[in-house]
C-alpha cells in the first residue's frame, strides 16, 4: 500500500491517480476529505490528516509499503514566516516516518536544494531533506523538480490583457520547466520500483528553455504575438507587497530570480533519461495554458 500526501495537490493527485491507474493500493492523505472525493471515487482510500501534526501524520503512514512526502502548499502569500511553516511540516513528516518505520520514502525537493540558502522557498527544502534524512532506516529517494510549468499561469491575466509576459527573469537564462502531472507520475514510478538507500534524482523537464522562448510558444499557440519584459527584482518585490503578499514571503520569493539569474539555483545532474520529464513547452502551452487564457 502507497500513502501519498498532498494528495489533494498537483503533484499529490497526479502520483495517486497515477498509481491507481495501474491497479495499486494507494491512500490519498489530505485535510479535507472533499478535495479527496475524486480520488475515493476512484478507488483510493482516503485519510484526513495535517502534515504539521506528527500524531495524525503517523497515523496515515502506518502500514505503507512506502509514501510519498510533500510539504505544502508551494507557499502562503500572507505567512509571516513560511520558513517556520515549512520546518514545522518537515519536522512532523521525519517524526511520522521515525515513529511507524516506513521502509521507503519518495519525498519532493527543489532544484537548487543543494544550498542552505539564497534561495528562496527552496532553502526550506534543504533544510527537509537535512532532517528527513536523520528517520533512521528510511530508503528514501528525492526528487529535486525544477521550476513548474504552472508557474506560467501567473502571466495569464497580462498575455490575455497586455500580450506580454513581464516577470524578473533574465531573458535569455535557461530554465528547467517541468509539469507538476510529470513530477507526479516519477513520484508514482518511484514509489512502485524496488530501490534502496539514499538517491537523488532530478527532475529538469523536456529540455531547458528560456522566457523568450515561453513568449515564442505562446506566440505561435495563439496567433498572435507575446513579448517578454524583463522587470527588476525590485520592481517584482514592490508588485508582491502591492499584491498583499507578506513582507517575510516577498522577500523570499525575490531570491528566486535572484539566484536563477547568477546560476546559484541550477540543476546538478547531467540531462539523461531519468532527468529528463516527456511535457514540452509547446504541449502544456496548447493543453493547458492556452485553454486556461480563454476561459476567462
Ligand atoms: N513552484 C515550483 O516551481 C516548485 C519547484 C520545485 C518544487 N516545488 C515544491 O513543490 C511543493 C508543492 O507541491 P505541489 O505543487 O504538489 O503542492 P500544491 O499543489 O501547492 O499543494 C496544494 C495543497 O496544499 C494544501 N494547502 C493549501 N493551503 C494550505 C495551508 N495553509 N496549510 C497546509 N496545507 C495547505 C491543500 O490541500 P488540503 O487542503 O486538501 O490539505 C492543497 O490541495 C512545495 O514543497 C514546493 O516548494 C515547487
């Protein structure tokens, strides 16, 4: 039996369903069984638990062949401190794993999760992967996923308005862009295949592109042509505190740009098959983003 949390997540969803398609016992865990009902309807077991909560987080761990661990959400725009939200989880999750022997973990990192700091939200997941590590007798493999496609969908107000991209990325910096449906269906494959001891494996997309190269796809998937407008870091930090989101979070969502513009947040693994997810760009551009502009 696979426990999946953040089941009610994108990634979460995508690994349970994933796992149910090809006959597995699966567990999906979330807060709120309504967010789950799709899953039960398709065979899962559903469990509600909090990850912050170590008790509840045990509970739902007991029995699996192995789990699949996420701390979420991706962040909390109005949190005074996200960093504390994402050590409390981690803490709950290593003692949950501790506490019932889970003999195997698939648990969710970030490129970049190499460095304690500098990095925004991702240092959080450094930090996770640190203490998760201390669960004695856990073979756990991480994925370190790179930056999401859906991340896209924050400019879907100013392409439809303005047909302009406008984020603090360099232009010509190279990302690697991977579907959280991809992250999730390696988190599933993972799960099923016999491993052991400790791995890391990332997760860097179709190929590595850069926001010109968004622009062009969007351009031709619509017809029409977008541009992309470099804006500074202060600028985006400004626009976050504009758009309510907490002076602890800006701030760290403006290492983001920072660290992917001088190379400190970067992939560390050659590009092979393993590291390589089948979504281009083109494909989640016309069957998900396009989609996504027109309907609303
Ligand atoms: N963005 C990126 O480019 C990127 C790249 C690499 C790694 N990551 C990592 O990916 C992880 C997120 O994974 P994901 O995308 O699968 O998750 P996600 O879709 O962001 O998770 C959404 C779920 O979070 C839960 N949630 C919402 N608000 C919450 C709150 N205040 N407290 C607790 N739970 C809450 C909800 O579940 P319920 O209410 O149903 O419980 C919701 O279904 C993060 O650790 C992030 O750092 C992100």
């Amino acid at each position: 039996m696979y426990v999946i949390t953040g089941a009610s997540g994108r990634t979460g969803r995508a690994a349970a369903s994933h796992l149910l398609e090809h006959g597995y016992h699966v567990r999906a865990v979330g807060r709120d069984p309504r967010n789950l009902a799709r899953l039960a309807d398709d065979g899962a077991e559903t469990h509600q638990a909090d990850q912050s909560d170590p008790t509840a987080m045990a509970t739902a761990l007991r029995g699996a062949d192995a789990a699949y661990l996420v701390i979420q959400p991706n962040y909390i725009p109005d949190h005074p401190d996200f960093a504390a939200f994402q050590d409390q989880a981690a803490a709950a999750l290593t003692d949950a794993v501790t506490r019932t022997g889970v003999p195997r973990v698939v648990a969710l990192s970030s490129w970049g999760a190499q460095h304690p700091s500098g990095t925004g939200p991702v240092a959080g997941l450094h930090r996770f992967e640190n203490r998760l590590s201390t669960a004695p007798g856990a073979d756990i493999t991480w994925l370190r996923a790179g930056y999401y496609m859906e991340n896209l969908f924050d400019h879907l107000d100013s392409v439809r308005t303005h047909r302009r991209i406008i984020a603090p990325f360099d232009p010509d910096v190279p990302l690697p862009l991977v579907t959280t449906t991809d992250v999730g269906i390696a988190a599933a494959e993972e799960l099923a295949r016999p491993q052991t001891g400790t791995r890391i494996r990332e997760l860097q997309g179709e190929r590595d592109v850069t926001m010109h190269e968004v622009a062009q796809a969007i351009t031709t998937a619509i017809g029409a042509p977008v541009t992309y407008e470099r804006r500074t870091v202060k600028a985006f930090h400004e626009q976050l505190r504009e758009a309510g989101v907490s002076d602890n979070v800006a701030a760290m969502m403006t290492e983001v740009p920072r660290a992917v513009n001088t190379g400190h947040l970067r992939m560390t693994q050659p590009r092979t098959p393993e590291t390589t997810t089948p979504t281009s760009l083109e494909s989640f551009i016309r069957t998900e983003f396009v989609p996504a502009l027109n309907a609303s």
